[in-house]
C-alpha cells in the first residue's frame, strides 16, 4: 500500500532536456515501427494517411502529456480535465486500427513514464504477432468464396442439370440465395454463394457456364472477410 502510493505522491525525477528529447525521439522511432507495419498488412479500401500521421504524433504527444504530469496528482487532474474539453468525433471503423492506434499510445506513456525497455520489448512482440496475423489464415472461414451470379431461361430442366455439374464439379459447396425473373419473365437470374475447390478453379467456372450456351451474364465476384464495403 505504501508503494502504491509513493508512486503518485513520491518525488517528481528531475528532467533534463536531453531525458525530455530522448523520451520523445524514443517514441516516435517505436511509434513509427507500428506505422510501417500496419501500413504493410493493412487490407482495406479506406486507407487513411492522415490516419498514419495521427499514430506518430499521438504517441508523441502522450508522452509529453505522461511527463508533463510525472508523480503531480493535482497536475494530472488539471490535465484530464482539459483533454475532456475536447472532444474527437473522427470515427474508427475498424477495431484492428484502433487497437494500434491504443498501442501507439500505450508507446508514449511507457516512454514518458521513464520505462523505455517496456515500451521497445511491447513494440517488438505485438508488431510480430500482427506480421504472424497477417501472413497466416488465423480466423479466416471464408477461403475461396464467392458470388456467383448468371441467368439462363425459364423451365429449362437442362440448363438446371448443368448447373447442378457444373457446381459440383468445381465446388466443394454451394447455397442458392436467390433467384428472380429477368427479361419479363422468360429468364430466371439466380444468385449461389459458392465455395471453390481451388483458388485456379474461378476462371474454369466461369468458363463452364459459358460454354453451355444456356447461361448468359455469368458474373463471378469473389469475396475477402478482411474487406469491408
């Protein structure tokens, strides 16, 4: 109990300006590991750049914060009470960004805090363990799947037996998801969510179809769980 509290209320360390400027050129050097390698495994379509540059400063900035306020109680107070005026309505859409965003700031208060060896070993075993995420099929249940879309005519009982070939033959599974008419009424379009044998068979599929000269629009849109629309 004693400990605990001489960590708030113990004697502030005397900063120099060359601890100050180590501790901030520290946290930019490891939050800047974090952005090389997000940046590297990053999968999605709203890539944001400013978003790169808000990991760098924002650990940067609460390092400065985390030494500005050092052991002071009454400081640290005054401080959140500042920080609670303002108010951050930019939106984070995936939890993954976020989370390197909070590594980056876990960063700076390891280094304003004066605990460089925890803030260099943290960047070095979470930055590999999101390269292992990113080059390994952890998590992942959708591999080979896609959306595959085609009409053909309406009460063809052959065009419905090759589809049914067709689908077995380069699928390991398949679901009808939905069919509707098409050319008033002397089409059916059919929708099927179908999972490939092999990544190469996606061509070969498409090709099948069109090779049967009963199917038209044949369109095969492959999807990625990673990738959000």
């Amino acid at each position: 109990m004693i400990d605990a509290l001489s960590m708030f209320f113990g004697p502030q360390p005397v900063l120099t300006p060359a601890l100050v400027a180590g501790n901030l050129v520290l946290s930019c050097l490891l939050s800047l590991v974090f952005a090389l390698v997000y940046q590297y495994t990053f999968r999605g379509f709203t890539y944001s750049r400013s978003y790169i540059h808000t990991m760098v400063i924002g650990s940067m900035v609460t390092c400065m914060l985390i030494m500005a306020v050092g052991n002071n109680l009454a400081r640290g107070m005054g401080i959140l009470g500042t920080l609670a005026i303002i108010r951050f309505r930019t939106p984070v859409r995936d939890p993954r960004d976020a989370m390197f965003l909070f590594a980056c700031l876990g960063v700076g208060i390891s280094c304003g805090a004066g605990m460089p060896l925890v803030a260099a070993m943290g960047t070095g075993i979470i930055n590999l363990v999101a390269l292992f995420l990113h080059w390994t099929p952890f998590a992942s249940r959708r591999e080979y799947e896609g959306m595959l879309r085609f009409t053909m005519p309406a009460q063809d009982d052959q065009a419905e037996r090759d589809v049914q070939d067709i689908l077995v033959r380069y699928c390991s599974s398949f679901y009808l998801l939905g069919m509707r008419d098409a050319e008033q009424g002397n089409c059916l379009e059919f929708s099927y969510q179908v999972r490939l044998l092999d990544p190469a068979y996606q061509k070969d599929l498409v090709e099948a179809f069109k090779q049967s000269n009963r199917f038209e629009d044949v369109v095969l849109l492959m999807q990625r769980t990673t990738i959000e629309l």
